[in-house]
C-alpha cells in the first residue's frame, strides 16, 4: 500500500478590526494517509484521531484512444516438427476398360514377314547327310536365310541377311563349313534356292575351289507359304 503524509497546520484567524495580534498558537500534528485494498483511504494522525475515507463512485468509461501503428513483423519462429504421416487413401478403384487397338505404326508392314520358304532333303551318297534351306522374306523384301547340313553324327549351320538388290539376293545363298568327305581339306556346302521354281541346289567344295559333288532338290522338297 502506499503511505504519503499530510501535514495539518492550524492557521491563525486575524481579528476583524484593529486589535492587537493574540498569542501564536499550537503547532499541529501529523496525519498519513494509507490507502487500503479496497480503495478507501485511512487518515492516521499523531493524536489519535483517524477516519476513513470511502471509495468514491466508478466515473463513467472514457473513449477509447486511437488505434495504434501496426508494429513490424517479428523474426520468424523455428520450423515445427513434421506431423505424423496420414492413413491411406481408399481401395484401389476398379480398372477401366481397354482403349481401342492402335492403328499400325508406319513400318509394320516393312517388318512384316509376308513369305516363308522351307527345303529339306537327303544328299545322297553321303551316308545319311541331309540339308535344310530357310528363308523368310519380309514386306520390305529383305530376305533372312538359314541353312543346315547334318548327319547322326555331325552337322553344321549358317545365316546370312540380304537386301533387295545385294548381290546374290535372286538366289540367297548360304556357305556351311562342314569337311563331310573327312579329308580335312576344307570343304564346306553351298546352299541356294531358285525362289521362282522352288528348286533347291546344294554344292560341295573341296580344296576350297572345286566342287566335288552337286545335288538338286525338286520343288517336292519345299514347303512356301504367304502372310
């Protein structure tokens, strides 16, 4: 609570008129003044005598001042931790239904396979070799071949792809080294297909130069299908 002293003095009356001064009088005494919880006061003072004060009545709300500047911003806080993860969505929804077929790409029907050629016959006098001749020709005419010449015992193969208008192309020939006539000398098969007649022809090398033997497969032999 706070104390503050009030000093009460008594003052002197001057008589009306002209008569003479009396006698000074006593000094007066001392009060506090003590302000209580409630806000009342109490007046204390040296001779004893205190009286209290009441609270006087709340005056009526005054206007509200005007609103300030906004202040700046404030340093920014640091970041919060990172929240827990979430559930999962819903089920998978259902698949929807299959788009239409695209049209085809512009070279599908350049590697599209339109023909095929298969030849297979004995080599006779050679105890049992045969050959086999492959071809597949695709929409572009370029011309995949594979040949094999083979016995119970031993056997070879080769491929070879050609282009339209490469040397060779009309007849597509393969080389298989196979040394049939065991002479090691080198020799190896050369097989071909006359694509017009379905004549099939095979050739033996010895020496690496000479044929040694030549035979011819009927278009019997072949199979030709078209795509």
């Amino acid at each position: 609570m706070t104390k503050r002293l009030l000093v009460l003095g008594v003052l002197g009356v001057a008589a009306c008129g002209g008569g003479a001064d009396g006698p000074a009088g006593a000094n007066g005494s001392s009060c506090t003044v003590t302000e209580e919880a409630d806000g009342s006061a109490t007046i204390s003072c040296e001779d004893g005598t205190e009286v209290s004060v009441p609270v006087g009545a709340i005056g009526p709300r005054g206007e509200d001042g005007a609103t300030g500047e906004p202040g700046g911003d404030g340093a920014a806080g640091p970041s919060g931790a990172t929240g827990a993860t979430g559930p999962g969505g819903g089920a998978t929804g259902a698949t929807g239904p299959a788009g239409a077929t695209g049209a085809p790409g512009d070279d599908a029907e350049a590697t599209r396979i339109i023909e095929s050629f298969s030849c297979s016959g004995p080599l006779e006098g050679t105890g049992g070799m045969l050959a086999f001749y492959d071809a597949v020709l695709f929409g572009s005419g370029d011309l995949f071949v594979t040949a094999r010449v083979r016995n119970a015992a031993i056997g070879a193969s080769s491929s070879v792809f050609y282009a339209p208008g490469q040397n060779g192309y009309l007849t597509a020939s393969v080389l298989v080294s196979l040394d049939a006539d065991a002479t090691a000398n080198g020799g190896f098969f050369h097989v071909l297909l006359d694509r017009a007649t379905l004549t099939t022809t095979v050739d033996y090398f010895a020496d690496g130069a000479a044929v040694t033997q030549s035979w011819s497969m009927l278009p019997a032999a072949c199979v030709h299908n078209f795509y």
